[in-house]
C-alpha cells in the first residue's frame, strides 16, 4: 500500500480464482502470460501489451489457467488519490467515462507507467512508486481520452449509444487480441459482439481507422517483430505465434507489412 492509499497487487501464479468484487477505480495488466476478467455482459483476456480499465464501483471476477506462469498486476486508485495526482480534467475523463470498464490499446507510457510501478514496489522504493504513480495517471488520463475521441469518431446518435457502441467494439478488439495465433471469423465476432457483419466492419474502421482485417494483420505482424526480437524462436516458431502455419505465406506478409524480410530482420540487417 502506498502512502496516499493506493493498493497493488502483483501475482505470479498459473491459477488463480478471484470471486466477484468491486472497489475502486482499477488498472490492470499482465507482464506474461493471460489473466480472464468476468464482467456482468461480457468477458475479456488481458494478455501483454493489454491494460484494462475498469471504472469505480463496476462488479467483476478474474481467473488464471495458464501452462507457465502469469505475470499479472492491478493498481487500484482512490477517487482523492486521483485528484491529489491529476488534473480535474484528468480524474473527470477516468470517472465520468461512459464505458463500464475498458480495454485500450498498450499504450507504452501506461504499459511502461505500470511497470515502473510494479518494479518500485518490489524494490520498496516508496519515492521512487510514488513518481512512477503521477506520470501513470497522467498517461492513464490520456489513455481514456484517446478512448473518448474514438467513441466520436462513430456516428451512432446520443452518447449512451456511442458508449454501448464502443463497447462493443472494443470487445471485438479484445477477441482480436485473444486469437493472434488462432484466427477468428468475421461471423464469430459478430456473433460475439451482437452486431451485423456489415456493422461491426463499417464502425470497426470509424473507431480504429483500420479494418478488422488489417489489425489483425497488425497484431500478427508486431507480435512477430517481438518474438523475433527476442532471440528465443526460430522464423518457423515465430511464424506460428503469429497464426500462420504457412512459412510462404508468413515471408509475404512479414515483408509486406516490415519492408524487409524476417531473416533479415532477425539478423538485425536490410535485403
């Protein structure tokens, strides 16, 4: 626990089982692995890269069933926390989001925000978390913003159904992540977001100026670039963590995407 109250957990655990709850406002994120959040009308997997949003007072569940171990952490922050840290602004973009709870995209400054976090409180470097706390609510207070400008970019009518809306979206954006390796149809994401095939691709690319194609493509592509980057994994296994189980196939869309093929890439070169 934090001077001014804030409350961490970081768990490395490969099962977990959380009941139903609420508190206050919440971030959360895992370093590896994937941590599934059960919310009232849908459900979400955090995996690396994500962070989830979930707004005060909001009842939900959490589990983890992974092979290895998950690397998960949640930051909760009181509403005078926020307003000791952050602007009016700030704090009335975190509480007066229309949005229950929501995944953004890993923004570095938060991902990079809540491990900074995470790693002070190991350390015990109670100066040290309490910086990295300020400069995470404000990148935390921009996160939201961005997530509220997007919500206007569609052109549904009225904020409660631009606000459902998105929500929706998002949950489609979550199910993208999900099933980098895997693939997902257009259907099932429908299905699962309870929007027409046509709807949900029309409002996909107002929201993310991409087609549900592209940022799939998108995914694949940055997860590749980090499995690449990390030494540990042949071009073939890398192929595979990014959902192609055709080499080929994989060296066009790697090549397309980097401008440079993936070997070349590996050796750290340009072809």
């Amino acid at each position: 626990m934090f001077r001014r109250h804030a409350v961490a957990f970081r768990l490395r655990t490969s099962r977990l089982q959380v009941e139903p709850h609420a508190g206050n406002l919440s971030l959360k994120t895992v370093f590896s692995g994937a941590e599934r959040y059960e919310f009232s009308d849908r459900v979400t997997t955090v995996t690396p890269g994500q962070i989830l949003f979930v707004r005060p007072d909001v009842t939900y569940s959490s589990s983890i069933r992974t092979a290895a171990t998950t690397d998960s952490f949640s930051l909760f922050l009181p509403e005078p926390l926020l307003r000791t840290l952050a602007t009016s602004n700030e704090v009335d973009a975190f509480l007066g989001s229309a949005l229950s709870s929501t995944s953004l995209p890993g923004l570095p400054a938060v991902a990079t925000g809540l491990k900074r976090v995470a790693n002070a409180i190991e350390l015990g470097d109670d100066l040290g978390s309490d910086a990295a706390l300020v400069d995470l609510i404000a990148a935390s207070g921009a996160a939201i913003e961005h997530a509220g400008q997007a919500a206007e970019r569609l052109t549904a009518s009225g904020a409660r159904t631009r606000a459902e809306l998105m929500r929706r979206l998002l949950l489609c954006r979550d199910l993208l992540h999900a099933h980098i390796e895997t693939g997902i149809s257009l259907a099932r994401l429908a299905e699962e977001t309870c929007l027409s095939e046509f709807h949900l691709m029309r409002c996909f690319r107002q929201c993310f100026g991409v087609s549900v194609a592209q940022y799939l493509v998108r995914l694949r592509m940055e997860r590749a670039a980090e499995s690449i980057e990390t030494g540990r994994y042949s071009i073939t296994e890398v192929a595979r963590r990014s959902g192609y189980t055709d080499l080929s196939a994989f060296g066009r869309a790697f090549r397309r995407y980097w401008g440079r093929s993936a070997t070349s890439y590996q050796r750290g070169g340009n072809d």
